[in-house]
C-alpha cells in the first residue's frame, strides 16, 4: 500500500528547480505533501483531491494525475529553508481513514 | 495556536518491559493517528481513531495497543518491547466533522515521543 517516491535523493544548488514523484499502485482518492526536518515532525504542505489538480504553496507546487495514481510535487527557485525530508501521504478509495506515506525524498540545498 | 501534545518527548526502557505515550490531539478534532519512525524511515502507520472507535489499522504488532478516551486523548500501549521498537513514535489528529473519510483534512503532528529499548 505504501506508494513509491522517486527521486531517493537531490541536490540542489540555491536558485534551482525539482520535482518529485509519488506513485501508487492503488486507486487514489487524494494525495498530501508533507516535508520533515530531521528529528522534527512531518509539517503539511498540501492536498490534492481531484484528478488532474494542481496546487501552489508559496513556490512549491503539486499535480495529481487520478488516472495513473501519480502526483508530482515541483520545487522552483529553491531556497536553504527547502532542505528536508519531502513524503507524499496517500488515502485509497476504499473510504478507511488511514493515510500511508511514501517511501521519502531527502532534498538538500547548498548555497 | 494549540498544537498536538505528546507526552513524554523521550523514554528509555529495557527489553520485555512495558511503555505508555500519551497523545492529546488539537482541541476539536475527532481524529488521532499513530506513526513510527524507525532511524532514517519513513512514518509507518500504525493504528487510527475517529471518534473514540478505532478506524483503521495499520502495522501495528500484536504486542502494541491503543485507545482514544472520552477526552479525545490516546495512548499507545507497548508491551514486551524488543530493541527493534526503539523509534520515533508520532501522534498526529485532523478534524473530521462527520463527514466521511477525511479525504481533505491534514494531518497535524505532534513533537513525537524518542523510544529507547536496551
């Protein structure tokens, strides 16, 4: 049930862009972002709900394609505070009230 | 603005012996989630609550319980502990408002609580 996220890891200078991906093999109702600093808890960054929808937060954005179980989250103009931990959390279409998270993308960003 | 109370922030026992966390989700929400988080692991879920019924059950070991009281608070009760439960345990609540699966509701974690198993 957990969904998969690519890339494991990324390195970015400050400025850059990047995206990360979170697959399910299941049927997916909605899709959360959540980044974690080490040692702290996850901080949520956003939803996505419905197939095909985009979301923004600051210079972070996401998409979540329903049909192929996949969202994306895209990092632009990325900044130090960025650094951390990113886990996609997904909720199935079977209506439980769980949400499973991703396997992570440790994103860091050097000056 | 309240957040999410765990309690206590670190705990240090000894194999085959018993631990409690505590959890005390934001005032009005119906909804409390538990997660561990082995050293560089993702969050694995463990067990839900909505409204002082378990919801939904995840990998959570035999030896491990929990409840949700009239206070909306939960514990996590672990018994006979082995060195592979030492982790970083999360309690997370988001509000529901009866209205199904909380599709569209975030989760808003506490600080975590630091196991230690000897």
């Amino acid at each position: 049930q957990q969904p998969v996220q690519s890339p494991q890891a990324v390195i970015l200078r400050e400025g850059e862009d990047a995206v990360i991906n979170c697959s399910s093999s299941k049927a997916l109702y909605s899709v959360h972002w959540y980044r974690q600093k080490h040692g702290e808890a996850p901080v949520f960054l956003m939803i996505l709900l419905k197939g095909g929808e985009q979301k923004g937060h600051e210079k972070i954005s996401a998409s979540f394609n329903e049909k192929k179980q996949q969202s994306s989250l895209y990092l632009t103009a990325s900044q130090l505070s960025y650094s951390g931990t990113y886990f996609c959390g997904t909720r199935d279409q079977t209506g439980a009230n769980n949400l499973f998270f991703g396997t992570g993308t440790r994103l860091t960003v050097i000056p | 603005a309240a957040g999410v109370i765990q309690s206590p922030r670190h705990l240090i026992k000894e194999k085959r012996e018993t631990a409690t966390l505590k959890c005390y989700p934001i005032p009005r929400h119906d909804t409390v989630y538990w997660y561990q988080q082995g050293p560089g692991q993702d969050p694995q879920f463990l067990i839900s609550f909505y409204e002082k019924m378990q919801s939904d059950k995840g990998s959570i070991p035999d030896r491990f319980s929990a409840q949700q009281f009239s206070d909306y608070h939960s514990e996590l009760n672990m018994s006979s502990l082995e060195l592979g439960d030492s982790a970083l345990y999360f309690c997370a609540s988001s509000h529901l408002g009866g209205q199904g699966p909380s599709y569209n509701s975030p989760l808003h974690f506490g600080n975590g609580t630091r196991l230690t198993v000897t």
